[in-house]
C-alpha cells in the first residue's frame, strides 16, 4: 500500500455533490484531510491523505468530473 496526498480543486457550488461520492468510497483510507475556502474564480481546493494505490486514483478521477485532482506519493509499504 501507498501513503497519497490527493489535491482536488473542484468548483464551490459542485463541492457537495462531489464530495458525498468521493468520501464514501475513501471511507476508512483517510489520514488527514483539509478544505480550503474558495478563490476568486470560485475554486475550492481539498487536500487529503489516503492509503490506498493507483487504482484508486483512477476511481476518484471518475466521481471528479468539473475539477482537476493532482497526487504525489509520500511513502510506499
């Protein structure tokens, strides 16, 4: 398993719609997680870190369709 830092920039007024999916199926994978308000062009920016793998990246990347999601990976186990 991977340790990820997950950075979503996803629209404000979307940001509920997108984080329902997106946290159900991150449940139990989470180690930290911070949200940050909205920009001026009205992007939010959540940051989080997950266990998990490339795999999962490919999921998340499906439930965040009006945002952008970069990744860097921390630790490998």
């Amino acid at each position: 398993m991977q340790i990820l830092e997950v950075d979503l920039r996803i629209p404000y007024r979307e940001r509920g719609s997108v984080l329902g999916p997106l946290l159900s199926k991150v449940s139990g994978r989470i180690r930290d997680i911070h949200f940050h308000p909205p920009d001026a062009t009205g992007m939010s920016e959540v940051r989080m870190e997950l266990v998990g793998s490339k795999e999962l990246i490919q999921e998340l990347k499906k439930i965040v369709k009006e945002g952008k999601i970069s990744f860097k990976i921390l630790s490998q186990a």
